[in-house]
C-alpha cells in the first residue's frame, strides 16, 4: 500500500473536522486514492528492469516531501516542538512507515506480480490484529479468530498457487514473501500511530516521517550508486518515461493520495473510509492485467474470497464501533 492502507483506518490522523466537501466529492476522492495506492505496485513492477529498488524508494518519498513542505511549512514550528518531546516515537514511525516499509514494498514488487503484492499486502488489518492481541490488552474475539485464519489460508493460497507442496518443500517466490513482510511492517505503522504526538498537523507528520525515512535511505541510494558505478538513469534511453513514473509514485501515491486519505476521513470518518481501502488490490490487480499483461488465476480469486471475508469477520467488531 502506499503509504496508508486499511489496517491503519481508525489511527489515521484526518484533517480539520466539519469540511463542507459534497459527501459524493469525498467519496471520489477516496475510490481514487484508491487507485492511486493501487497503481504503486504496478508502476514498480513497471520500472524494475530499469530502476533498483533502493532509488524507487530514495526518490519517491524526496519528490513527496518536495511538494509537502509548502503546505505544511506554517505549521512547522509548532509541530517540531511537539514532535521533538517523542522523538522514539517518531523515528520508530518514519522508520517503519517510510523507511522499512517502502524497501520492503519495493522488493516485494520486483520480484513477485503486482497482482500477489496488492492481494498480499491487503491482509495488514488482519496482522493489526494479530499484533494488537499480541502486544496490547486487545483481546480478539472467537470471530475475530476465524477471520484471520481465514484471511491466512487465503494469503496461503496465493502464496503457494493452490499447490501447498511448496510449504513443504518450502520453494516460495521471495516476491511474495516480501509482499506478506510489508503487510506486517505496515501493521506495525500502523500501532505506532498510536503513539504520534496529539495536535500534530496530518501533513507535518507525514512530512517530518519522510525526512526520518530518508536518513536511511539516502545511504542505501548512495550505496547503490557505488555499486552500480553511476545513475540508473544515464543507461536509460529515453530516459523521460521511467523518471516521470518515478515522479508519479512520489507526487500519486505518496503526496495527493495521503491528502485525498485525510480528506475522505474527516468527511465520511474512519469506519466508512476504511471500506475504500479494500480496493486498492482490486485497483492493483486490475491495472496490473491491463499495464503489465499479468494474469489473474483461479487461486486468485479463490485466495481474494478467502482474504476479503477474513478481513471483514477480523475486523467488523472494530467498524462497529467506529
């Protein structure tokens, strides 16, 4: 996902309550944010031949925090001073949100189809749940349980292509291995929201996380440009069409689907927000067929049955009470 998905639906921080946005805009915005997480792992399958993972990443969250830092500038100073009394929680939410989960995304997308890395990456609200019952005083309940089994016996579906040999012998894909770590990982991001400090504007926590995250990341582009010897970009020929979808995967998913995200959730709320985010792999797996010529299987659909009913039983106690 991008840089929200469904498990973080009721951490998420929304913007100014009370917008008066036509309820059908809202709606709008939401199905193209949507889309937009969606398209990121087509667009990394896309550009894999031609651009490493680690510049995907490096760039991708400089050309968001580029076209953040206008609209968040006047609320900087307050915000770092907030900030700045958690400092453990805000690295460890740049760290994973940004950092970890991008390079993880990333890898996920290269090595496996687009349509596994969406299918896979939607099972984070279940993983929230695992964690929450792991770590907090959350306790699922009976259904909630029969949920995440069923969204697991989905994920391992697809994971083993309806032939579960493969567990045995484990010979899994790494593509889509990474794709179930980066559930887990946005899972986790999705816990330390929790922690983010009240009062902090949307868009200079997400601005000051993307600069957290690129710390790491810029060593690790660096490291890649040593070892390549030179840009990705002096052995494209032309080299305007992979730039402009790096461009599009900071300034779509990054930049305008977060604010998309904040403005559906503080028209429509959470709960009801959270339902779009289910689309994001229908997104993916649609535009992965028309783009990339992917397929669609049998134990896809079987694995996307299994999934969606596991995540709605897994989490409808929690749109209950939303």
């Amino acid at each position: 996902m991008s840089h929200a998905n469904a498990s973080n639906v009721s951490n998420a921080p929304s913007v100014t309550q009370g917008d008066q946005t036509p309820l059908p805009l809202a709606y709008l915005m939401l199905v193209i944010c949507a889309m937009m997480w969606g398209s990121n792992h087509v667009v990394a399958r896309g550009v894999n031949a031609t651009v490493p993972f680690e510049a995907l990443a490096f760039w991708r969250w400089v050309v968001a925090a580029v076209m953040l830092f206008p609209f968040c500038a006047r609320y900087l100073g307050r915000d770092l001073r907030l900030m700045a009394q958690h400092k453990m929680s805000m690295f460890l939410i740049g760290f994973t949100g940004v950092f970890l989960f991008s390079i993880i995304i990333y890898l996920a997308a290269y090595n496996t189809t687009a349509v596994n890395t969406g299918l896979l990456n939607a099972t984070a609200p279940v993983w929230v749940l695992i964690f929450a019952a792991v770590l907090t005083a959350n306790k699922p309940t009976l259904s909630q349980w029969v949920g995440v089994l069923v969204a697991g016996v989905g994920t391992a579906t697809i994971i083993a292509k309806a032939d579960f040999s493969v567990f045995t012998e484990m010979s899994f894909v790494s593509g889509d291995v990474f794709a179930m770590v980066s559930a887990m990982v946005w899972a986790a991001y999705s816990m330390l929201l929790k922690r983010a400090p009240k009062g902090v504007h949307p868009l200079s926590l997400v601005f000051v996380s993307a600069l957290i995250g690129l710390v790491f990341l810029t060593p690790l582009y660096v490291w890649s440009l040593v070892v390549n010897g030179e840009p990705f970009f002096t052995h494209l020929d032309p080299a305007w069409p992979d730039m402009m979808k790096i461009f599009y995967i900071g300034a779509g998913p990054a930049f305008f689907g977060y604010l998309f995200w904040n403005r559906g959730v503080s028209i429509v709320g959470p709960a009801t927000a959270g339902v779009f985010m289910y689309l994001i792999p229908v997104f993916a797996s649609g535009l992965a067929i028309v783009f990339l010529g992917e397929e669609l299987h049998l134990y896809h659909l079987g694995g996307i049955a299994l999934i969606a009913f596991g995540i709605w039983q897994a989490t409808k106690r929690k749109r209950a009470v939303s």
